[in-house]
C-alpha cells in the first residue's frame, strides 16, 4: 500500500508547528502559521518500509525531514507523493500551509537621496513625523523608502515606489511628503 501512517511539520528552525493529529487517511491536510514563518520542513512516515516519497518534488527517506520549504503569504500547498514497495501504488496527499499575511507597516529606511538633505529627527521606524532640510537651491527631492517586510508595499504622495527612486518636484520653502506603508493584510501606516 502507497501509504503515510505519519507526518510532523516543523519550522526550518526546528520548532514544531500545531497541527491536527495526522491519520493517512486524509487526502488533504491543513496547518496554520504565523508571518514569521517563512519556510517549513516535513518529515513524512511510511506505513509500509521500502515506499518511496516525495515533497514537493524532492525524495525524501521515511522518517527524515524534508529540505526546507518556502511559504509565501496564504496559500501553499506541498504535494507528498507515496509510491509503495513494489511500485503498483502511487497516492498523493496535499499539505496545505496556510501562512498569515504580515502586519508590519513599519519603514526601515526613508531612503533620502537628496544631496546636502538632513533628516530630523534620525529615523525610527515608530516614529511617523520629520522635517527633512534641503540645500538652498534645491529644485527636487529624491526619495526611495524601504518598508521592513519585503511584501509590504510604499507610496511618495501616491505614487508606488516599485524599485526605484520618487522624485518630486521642490520649487519652494515647503513640500509636504506623505509616505505610506501598506502591509500585507492591508494594514496602513503613514509618515510625513
């Protein structure tokens, strides 16, 4: 028979994850993480020794751990493939990670291009409100703000900052910049 009679799931570090008892019988089996989890190892038990087993495409030995998975926000599913003995049987389950979405919308960074520009006070990413002085003369403002989680997304007064730098025109004494950091379940948090 092509069959599991167990499976642990574990963070890469080690640490268990909780999950339902796993029987074998289920074609489908569901665990939940957090966002700080970004990659899972399995290790997949067969009922019968001599199967042979895949996850996700890589041969793994009953009772060794997979290499480590990556999980991206929401759903992952991981096919393990049992072959049994003789190779008669193949069955297929799918382990579905379903891993949460972050809620960091904090800034790592302003990302002032600006020659001469002096930001005040020093950045902290808990700290939402700066004045940032610029050289008599300064005709535009050069910003490339980094958000902390890479899935995050950042805006300069409404344009999207995809990879490259925002430049805004600076023809006067003041220039209001708003800087918004959207996390991935869509939380909002805005610097100016």
């Amino acid at each position: 028979a092509a069959l599991l009679n167990g499976l642990t799931l574990k963070t890469s570090s080690g640490a268990a994850i909780q999950a339902p008892t796993f029987t074998g019988a289920e074609e489908t089996y569901y665990a939940y993480v957090n966002d700080e989890v970004d990659e899972i190892v399995l290790t997949p038990g067969a009922l019968m020794p001599g199967s042979g087993i895949t996850v996700d495409g890589q041969i793994v030995q009953s009772g060794q751990a997979s290499q480590p998975i990556a999980l991206l926000s929401g759903e992952n599913t991981i096919p393990v493939a049992v072959v049994s003995p003789d190779q008669s049987e193949t069955r297929t389950y799918q382990v579905v990670v379903w891993r949460e979405a972050s809620g960091n919308a904090d800034l790592q960074q302003p990302g002032v291009a600006t020659a001469g520009a002096e930001l005040r006070p020093a950045f902290d990413p808990g700290v939402t409100e700066y004045r940032l002085l610029v050289p008599a003369g300064t005709s535009e403002l050069t910003l490339q703000p980094v958000a902390q989680h890479s899935g995050a997304a950042v805006r300069v007064n409404g344009q999207d900052v995809t990879g490259g730098p925002v430049t805004l025109p600076f023809g006067g004494e003041s220039l209001s910049v708003a800087v918004e950091v959207l996390a991935q379940d869509e939380s909002p948090r805005l610097y100016t």
